[in-house]
C-alpha cells in the first residue's frame, strides 16, 4: 500500500474517474475479476481464500468449539444462542504499511466490523426463512446445545495475505464462503432428570450439518467517494484519493444489514442515498455470483463422492 501519491497521479485518477474510465480501464461500477476456493484448510470446519485480480488475498478459516453460553447478566440475553468470535490480521509481508505495529488500527477496524455485522442474526426460531434472512446473519440459536450451560462457538479468523486494494469486501466474501463450507458435528442431548443434561458429540464424519442461516449472512460493498463521483473496488492509489469512504453490508434479499463510513470528508445526502442504494444493488449482484460459484463447487464434490472418488482440494499455497 503506497503512501504518498504525486499531484499529477491524482489529478489523472480524478479526471478519469468524472469521465467513467478508470487508470485500469475498468468503469466506476465495475469489479475486478474475483477467484473463490473453499475447503482449503483440512484441520478447519470451514475454510475459503479469496483473491482479487491485482494483489489483495484473504485466507478465512472457521473452528467449530464447544464453549459455555454467555449470559447478559442485566437482560438474561444469550442463554440460548451459540457465538461468533471474529479475529482480522493482516500479514506484515502484505504491505510495507502493515510492519511493526502499522496493521493494529485497520486490525481492529475490521475485526470489529466483522463481529458486528455477522453478530446481527435471527434468534428467534419461530421467525420464517424470509424473515430471518432480514437479519442479515446466522441463526444463533440453532448453535446452542444446552441452553444456559454449552454451545457451539464460531471461531472465524481472516489473514490478509496480500493487499491490493479493497481489503474490506475481500475479507467478507472470504468468511460468507468459509462459513458456507462450515460443517458441524450433530449433538445428541439427554434429559437426566433434575435440570441435569449431558450431550455427545457424534464422531461420524458423515453425520454433520451446515450453519442455519449461512444463505442470509451479508457481504460488505465499500464504495470510495473520489471528486464528485463513486466508485467500487478501489485500487492502493484510488484509495489514497478517497476523501470519503461508505461500507454497505447487504444480504442477498437486497436488504441493508448495516453500515459504517470511514474518512474524513463529508458525504452529501442525495450522493449518500445513491451509494447507498447502489451498494445494495452490487452486493446482491455479488452474492448471486458467489452462491453460484459455492454451489458448483459443492456439486462437484457431491458428484466425485458419488462416483466413489477421492475429493482433493489443491490447498491454499496452490496458485
């Protein structure tokens, strides 16, 4: 991530920008391309890597644990819900920028957006499929075995192993795809008679289920306001021109999940209410091209464990 841009690089990018024509040829709406693998990490319950064309790369593995509930000691909230524990770290080979202690604040940063927009879900079992999906995130419920004792603790952890730009949205779609991946071993809970329970964990491999709740979990859209215009998947040195960057979190219904804006320079309501809503048409654009793309993987091992095949997965030192 380069930190200084010359005056004659950033009129150039501004310019070309107001005219719709990016330094890399792309237009303001436009992606770069965006190469998912899943199942990429063999000692994970879930795992993807995300690379877009140009330099970022994100690894995002998840751990499935057993841990006890945590109870909201005012509310009493939480007794029947499973966790999510988010963690972000950006490879110091990634960038020069990320050295020493350079990566601390954007570490925080994302770790903390990550927590709370996947920590947004449906707990309430009664609400329908539609409904849920409107939380934006994981039904935490279904990940608690005994309510108020155990429960299943998500463990999504994200390195960034390169850096070129657009780190937010990269981060997101690698967990959206990890947790797709994540499977889960069945429990079976017995009653002992007097509030006393005890649970097994089944050790067939076979005998697992998927997160509920992993088709509504969002993506973010970051759009970087340059000049009087915005764009999406800013490059390092477009991203040096941002005087004012909006993160969307979107869930594949088109419904706004959450928000956050970052930088010092202010957003005009009209111009606001139009990044808004276009982000909300990108990511669910981007979620339709990502569950493609997850199912056709899917579907392909589904059809080499039919055949009796051997699935193998190329590992993500693959390139």
């Amino acid at each position: 991530m380069p930190g200084l841009i010359s005056p004659a690089e950033r009129d150039y990018i501004l310019k070309g920008i107001e005219c719709n024509i990016r330094a890399d040829g792309r237009q303001r709406a436009d992606y770069r391309e965006v190469t998912l693998e899943t199942g990429v990490i063999s000692q994970t319950s879930g795992s993807a890597r995300v690379r877009i064309a140009g330099g970022t790369d994100v690894l995002v593995s998840v751990k499935a644990e057993i841990g006890p509930v945590q109870v909201d000691p005012e509310t009493g909230d939480g007794a029947d819900k499973g966790q999510i524990v988010c963690s972000v770290e950006c490879a110091p080979s990634a960038s020069q920028q990320f050295e020493g202690r350079g990566a601390d604040d954007l570490n925080n940063e994302l770790t903390q957006m990550m927590t709370r927009f996947l920590s947004n879900s449906t707990s309430n079992p009664s609400v329908s499929s539609t409904a849920s999906a409107g939380a934006g995130g994981i039904n935490l419920s279904k990940l608690c075995i005994i309510p108020g004792q155990q429960c299943w603790i998500l463990f999504v952890d994200a390195l960034v192993l390169d850096y070129g730009g657009n780190l937010v949205d990269a981060v997101f779609m690698g967990a959206r795809a990890a947790i797709y991946d994540t499977r889960i071993p069945k429990t079976e809970v017995q009653d002992l008679g007097d509030g006393q329970f005890e649970f097994e964990v089944l050790d067939d491999a076979e005998d697992t289920e998927f997160v509920e709740g992993r088709e509504n979990m969002p993506i973010c859209v970051t759009l970087n306001k340059i000049g009087a215009r915005h764009i999406v998947d800013a490059s390092p040195l477009e991203e040096l021109c941002t005087e004012a960057r909006l993160v969307v979190a979107v869930n594949r219904s088109g419904e706004l999940c959450g928000q956050q804006k970052g930088h010092d320079g202010g957003i005009e309501p009209s111009l606001l209410l139009e990044m808004i809503q276009f982000g909300k048409t990108t990511g669910q654009t981007l979620i339709k091209q990502l569950d493609a793309r997850l199912q056709e993987e899917a579907d392909a091992d589904l059809a080499k464990r039919q055949r009796g095949e051997p699935v193998h997965k190329l590992g993500f030192f693959a390139q």
